[in-house]
C-alpha cells in the first residue's frame, strides 16, 4: 500500500521542494548569463559545466588559466621568496653565533676583523646584483647586512672601547646605524628594506642618551616628542610607502608615550609653576600633532587633530586646576574644553580642526561622566526608605539618601552638568555649519539631539543641586516636584503627533526623565506621612492632568499608567494610616482598581488597556498582601472577580475577562474552603457544579459552536479540583475510589460526544487519583528492584521512542488535530 501523508505534511513537502526549485532556477539563470558574457568578449575556453553541486553564481567562476601565464609563474616566484628568506635567515643566525660563541681562539679583535669583511662584502653584494635585476636575492641579503653592522657595533665597543658607558655608546651607534641605513638605503632606491630600518633605528638615539643622562621624566617626554617630530617629518616629506608607514607607527607610540608622560606629570603638579614644566611639553607636543594633522589625509588628520585638542587642553588644564580645589580640577578641564570649541565652532572646514573638536568633545563626555555619580546617589539612594517607611522626616536632604556619598567631593558636579548643557543648547541654537564630509551631519537630527540632551543634563543639574548644597528636606522634595511637573509640561506641549523633530525630541527625552523624577521623589517622600500624601497626591494630579492634554495616544498611555502607580501608592498609604495590617489593607488597593475599571469603559484606544493593566498590577499587588490570610485572600479573590466579571460587559474584553472571573470564583471559594476546615468539600461544591452543567446543557442548545470550556469547564472544576486536593490527602479509600468513577464517567461521556473540556479534565483528574493510589505499589516494586535495573528501562525506552521518533511524532500530531477539532 502507498502511504499518503495528511494533508498539512503534503503541503509542507510541496512548499519545500518548490523552494528548492526556485533555488535551482536561480543558479542555472546566473550561469546563463555568464556564459553569455563570456561568449560576447570572446575569452579562452570555459571549464567543463559541473554537474554536482549545482553551479555557483558568474563571480565565483575564474578565468582559465594558460600555460605560461600568471598562474604557472607564481609557484615558482613564491618558492623563490620562500628559499631567499629561509637562506638569509640562516645567515643571520650564523653571523650572530660567530660574533658571540664561535672561533674563540681568534678572540673578539680577530672576529671582529673577519665580522667588518663579511659585512662590506654583504653590503656590496646587493648592488652587483641590482645591476643584475635579481631584486629579489637582494633583498634577501640586504637584512643580513644590516644585521651584521649591529654586530659590527657591538664588536667595535667590545675592541676599542671597552670602558666606555655602554647606554652613551648604544646611543651613538643608533645614530650611527640609523644615518648609515638611511643612506645606504637612498642610495639603492629599489631595495624596500634598509630605509624603513633607519626609521626603526632612529628612534633610540635620544631615548638611550636620556638613560644615560640618567634624565628626569621630563627629559625622556622631552626625548619621545623630539623623536616624534623627527618621524612626522619623515611622514610628510620621506621617499616611499614603506618608510612612511613605518615612521607613521613609530611616531604615534613616541608621541604618545611623550604626552602621557605630559599628563602624569601634570596631574601630578603641586602647584602652578610645577605645572608649567609638562605644559609646555604637552603644547609643543600638541603643535607637532596639529602640523602633521594639517597636512595629512583625513583619516590620519582626524586622529592626530584629537590627540592634538587634548594635549593643549591637558596642558592648560593643568594649569588651571592649580588654582581651584581639588574637586573642582575637572571644572578647570571643561572650561578650556568649551573655550576651544568656542573658538573652532567656525574653523572646522578641514579635518585637522574637526579632529580638535573631537578632542573637546571627549574632555566634555568625560567630565559628564564624572558628574554622574552624584545623580545616581540622588536617584537611587532614597531607596534605603523602604526599609523604614514614615520613620520622620529628616532636617537636611542628605540625610534622606542613606547612602555613604562623598558630598563634599560632588560639590562640581551640578556645575559640570550645567555647563556641558549649556554647551548643548547654544549648539541647538546655532546655525548649521555645512561641512563636507564632516562625520556629524549639524542638520535638524543632530540639532535635535542636543537640544534633548541639554534638557537631561539640566534636568540633572536641577535635581543634584539640593544635595550638592545640602539644602532642607522639605525644600528639596518641593524642587523635584516642581522639576517633575517642568518635564511634563515640556513633554505635553512638545509632543504633538508630527514627526520626529528637534522639539519632539525633547519631548520624548521629557517623557521618559519625568516617571523617572517622580519615582525618585515618590520614594523620597517615605521618610514621613505628611510628605507621602503630598507628594503622591501632587504627582497624581500632575500625570492624570497631562494624560488628559496629551494629543499623542502613546504619550497618554504612559503618563495614565503612572498616575494609576500614585492612586496605587495613596490606596497603600491610607490603608497604613488607618492602622490595618497587611493583609487587611489589601481590599483598599481594590479601590484604585475598580476605578480602572470604570475609566476603561469611558477611555478608547490604547489608553483603556494601559489604565486597566495598571489596575491588574494593583490587583495584583492586593492578592500578595493577602496571601498570609486565607480568609482576606478569599474574599480578595471574589472581589477580583467581580471586577473581572465587570470588565467581561465589554463585548471586546469578554472572552479573557470572562474565564479570569470563573477562575477568581472558583480559586475564592476554595480558599475559603480551606480556610474554614471544610473536610467534605463536595457539600459545598456540588450545589454548585449541579446547575452549572445544567446551564451549560441549555448553553449548547442555544449555540451548538460555543466551546465546552465555557458550557461545563467552570461548572466541572469547581468539584473536581477541590475533590482532588481532598483525595490526595485523604487516608480512606472511598472518595478516591468515588471521584475516580466520576472522572472515568466524564472522560468516556468527553470522548462520546466529542467534548474537549470533559475528555481533558475527566482524564486529566483520573490519572492522578489512579498515581495517587498506585503510588505505595510503586514504591515497593521499585525498591524490590535491582538498582541496575531502572536506567536500564529508561535506557530502552529513549531507544524505541528514539527509533520510532517521526512515527511517534505523527500520532502527537494526530491527536493534537482531534483534539483542536473538539468542542
């Protein structure tokens, strides 16, 4: 017989192979056209057409290759390369084995003599074979060469001038050697190596001669950036790529290194004279980068325009901060940051001058990020309150953070704050200055963003000032109120439904810094119950306000979330003052939530969904308090559903909000089951369950398509749930013996008639009573049982179910059909 697979995997079958189809249409029109092409320009023969796999696109077939062309020759040319290197490899390890170890009978002078031989002829040797055109086995002996005038130095320290300082002789021979190369090098132009040597070679002069000066740090900065320039020089006017590059490389490290030494030192600096000292090396070394940066490509004059704008302000800086405490230094450093992009705001049409800016840029983002710590503090340090709820009301605001802040040393940071947000807004105000190619476009999108980020940075300026200035409690709670209800007023007005603009992005800043204002102010007016009340009751009337004047249905949406958050925290707040325990305040929080309700049936939109999800979460909040008392948590739970059962009218919320009622119900009435000692649960639950069915029956009359889960899954659970709990703690056996019959009873009346509810929950009541009674027997076979012989049994059955996997899979399938086909 042929198998005839349903038909969903009919179908799947079909979609995949016309996938696969369209897949090998594809490639067979690609390789069309490349043939094509290859016919129209007349090349050289094809290559066979591969039959599997199925050919690639035309860009991934090469050229065919002739005898004698490029592929031929570069076997041997990399072959070539290959024996060169190895070969002048091995000469070098030979000559440094002799210099060192070997011929010890002739002594250093004798191998010296020979060294000095060997190393002229080796340097002559290159040019005899350019002359040649073997430019490759040049090569190759030019880096022996070179080795070799090392040794040769080395030699002539060890022979005739034994007792001279070995760091003033290494430095002379730096010189020597890197004069030497570069000459040697200019004077063969085709070899690649020697130059690019001499620019290694050179950078050890002043840095040797420094150590052996035993010079200060200063000195080695002064010996690093004169080295630096040096390799600038060599990267604007040098002859070649390869020395270019290689004094590029050279002259970023020595650079470097030379302005950090700058900035250690002056940090480090006790005073304004101490600080000139590693200034002046920072200056210069910033006009060394900034004649590179102007006369490089734009990448390169980028970095070194930045490395630039941040020595001469580190230097200046440096200064500066001398003058001030020495919390206050990083104020210092912004200053000189916003005076230079003052005066580069309108010199940024080459790239030298963008990367300065950049440079400033940095030291700005820096100095924000200093002065966020103390915004932190204020934001989340009111959370120790939690903890002590209306312990009083403390004097000073700091007192409230409950947190080990270092106030003294924040002093700056609402200053910072406000100034790089000042920065921000007068780029907000400016006019756009085209620049091409500029990496940030001064259009309505970057305009936009610094007007928003000036809005968060002044916000966060206004909300560390208090603390910075250890001002009342009461004042400080009072400011932030008032910093809450700014931010909603920006965010209401800014926000009107056009598209993203500068405005509306300030607006949306506005709308995410105010929940954020208020859950900080929220919490800090735990301290007393005065302030609770105020300041809750404040921003409920600020949020529901600006839900209502907002035209922007997502905007109307949040700012209604929050305000249900506040009548959430005032509901708690009262049920605290009336002197209720937990549990019983636990009905108070219902309160807010049958006013969602009731809201949810005037709002439309996405507005009623929001306002009644925040009216779940107070539910929610109400079921968790009443956990600890099973009487309050019953009569929670029925109050819960009959505010679902409300929410149900709606013909939009009915489907959800109608089995959430059943289920409150049910749950209510079996915890107060429970909670009354109720041992015969059926006495209660079947007077229930009886004319439920009977209702349901009359529902499937009238509507033969409703589900059976609304017709008989309330009615059927309400006794077998409680039931089983019973059962399964019951040590007799008549009621397990009674509800396994019910439930064998409903399971085959389920399958009879074809309903989903009664086949589930019939089934699903039966096998656990049967496990319920089958457990002692199990228990006993399993300890008669060899200790082998249960994963033995596991074992075989993951093998059959393994091997039979996609069999097993259909029958899955099968029954999940029928059972999705069931009422």
């Amino acid at each position: 017989m042929e198998h005839v697979p349903p038909p969903a995997e009919e179908l799947a079958l079909l979609d995949r192979e016309l996938v696969q189809l369209d897949a090998r249409r594809v490639q067979l029109l690609n390789r069309r056209t490349w043939l094509l092409t290859v016919l129209q320009q007349q090349a050289a023969p094809l290559p066979p057409f591969p039959r599997h796999p199925p050919s690639p696109p035309a860009w991934h077939y090469p050229a065919p290759l002739r005898p004698g062309g490029p592929g031929r020759a570069a076997a041997p040319r990399s072959a070539q390369n290959v024996l060169l290197s190895l070969g002048g490899l091995l000469l070098i390890i030979a000559a440094i084995a002799f210099t060192l170890v070997s011929w010890g009978a002739m002594g250093i002078g004798g191998r010296s003599a020979v060294l000095a031989a060997v190393t002229v002829g080796a340097l002559a040797a290159p040019a005899v074979l350019l002359k040649r055109g073997l430019s490759s086995t040049a090569e190759s002996l030019a880096a022996p060469a070179l080795v070799l005038t090392v040794l040769d130095a080395y030699a002539l320290h060890a022979v005739a001038a034994p007792g001279t300082d070995g760091l003033a002789f290494a430095a002379v021979a730096a010189a020597v050697l890197a004069t030497g190369w570069a000459a040697y090098g200019t004077a063969l132009g085709k070899l690649r190596l020697p130059l690019p040597a001499a620019a290694v070679a050179g950078q050890f002069p002043l840095l040797l001669g420094a150590w052996a000066a035993e010079a200060s740090a200063l000195g080695f900065g002064w010996a690093l950036l004169v080295t630096a320039a040096a390799d600038t020089a060599v990267v604007l006017w040098g002859k070649g790529l390869g020395v270019r590059v290689t004094a590029g490389l050279c002259a970023v490290v020595t650079g470097v290194l030379a302005l950090l030494v700058g900035l250690v030192m002056s940090v480090s600096a006790d005073g304004a004279l101490s600080a000139v000292r590693p200034g002046v090396l920072l200056l210069v070394g910033a006009a060394v980068a900034l004649f590179g940066a102007w006369r490089a490509r734009r990448e390169f004059a980028l970095v070194a325009g930045c490395l630039a704008g941040l020595a001469a302000m580190a230097a200046v800086g440096g200064v500066l901060r001398t003058a001030v405490p020495e919390h206050w230094a990083v104020v210092a450093y912004l200053v000189c940051a916003v005076v230079l992009m003052a005066v580069l705001r309108t010199q940024v049409s080459r790239p030298a001058g963008q990367g300065v800016l950049a440079g400033a840029a940095v030291v700005v983002a820096g100095s924000v990020l200093v002065a966020l710590p103390p915004a932190a503090a204020v934001l989340l340090g009111p959370l120790s309150l939690l903890t002590d709820v209306w312990s009083g009301a403390p004097d000073r605001i700091r007192e409230a953070m409950g947190m080990s802040v270092p106030w003294s040393g924040m002093a700056a940071s609402p200053v910072v704050l406000a100034v790089v947000a000042g920065v921000l807004f007068a780029a907000h105000r400016s006019r756009p200055v085209g620049v091409p190619g500029a990496p940030v476009a001064a259009g309505a999108g970057w305009r936009g963003g610094a007007a928003a980020g000036a809005l968060c940075l002044g916000w966060g300026a206004l909300l560390v000032l208090p603390a910075a200035l250890d001002a009342g409690y009461v004042l400080a709670v009072a400011a932030q109120v008032v910093l809450v209800a700014g931010l909603l007023l920006v965010a209401v007005h800014g926000l009107s439904g056009a598209p993203l603009t500068s405005l509306s992005a300030v607006a949306a800043t506005a709308l995410v810094c105010a929940p954020a204002g208020a859950a900080a102010v929220g919490v800090l007016s735990l301290a007393s119950e005065a302030a609770t009340y105020t300041v809750f009751g404040v921003l409920l009337g600020l949020f529901a306000g600006a839900a209502v004047r907002a035209r922007v249905t997502a905007v109307r949406a949040v700012f209604a979330c929050v305000a249900v958050l506040c009548a959430i925290m005032v509901a708690s707040a009262v049920g605290t003052s009336l002197g209720l325990a937990v549990h019983e305040g636990a009905p108070v929080l219902l309160v807010v939530t049958a006013v969602t309700v009731l809201l949810g049936f005037r709002l439309r939109g996405p507005v009623s969904p929001a306002v009644e999800l925040s009216g779940a979460f107070g539910a929610l909040l109400a079921l968790a308090m009443a956990v600890p008392s099973p009487p309050f948590l019953a009569l929670v739970l029925a109050l819960c559903g009959v505010l679902a059962a409300a929410t149900a009218v709606r013909p939009e919320r009915r489907q959800v909000a109608g089995y959430l009622s059943a289920v409150l119900f049910m749950a209510a009435m079996w915890v107060r089951l429970v909670a009354s000692g109720v041992t015969v649960p059926e006495a209660y639950t079947l007077p229930v369950t009886v004319p439920a069915l009977v209702v349901g029956v009359l529902r499937l009359r009238r509507d033969p398509a409703a589900s059976s889960w609304t017709a008989f899954g309330p009615g059927l659970a309400a006794t077998l749930v409680p039931s089983l709990f019973a059962a399964w703690v019951d040590t007799e056996w008549l009621r397990p013996l009674l509800l396994g019959v019910a439930a064998l009873v409903i399971t085959l009346l389920g399958a009879r008639f074809r309903l989903q509810a009664l086949l589930l929950l019939g089934g699903g009541v039966l096998a656990l009573v049967t496990l319920h009674e089958l457990a002692p027997y199990v228990v006993q076979v399993a300890g008669a049982l060899p200790r082998w012989l249960p994963p033995a049994l596991a074992g075989v059955l993951l093998l059959v179910v393994g091997a039979t996997y996609e069999h097993r899979l259909r029958d899955a399938r099968r029954l999940r059909d029928a059972l999705g086909r069931m009422r």
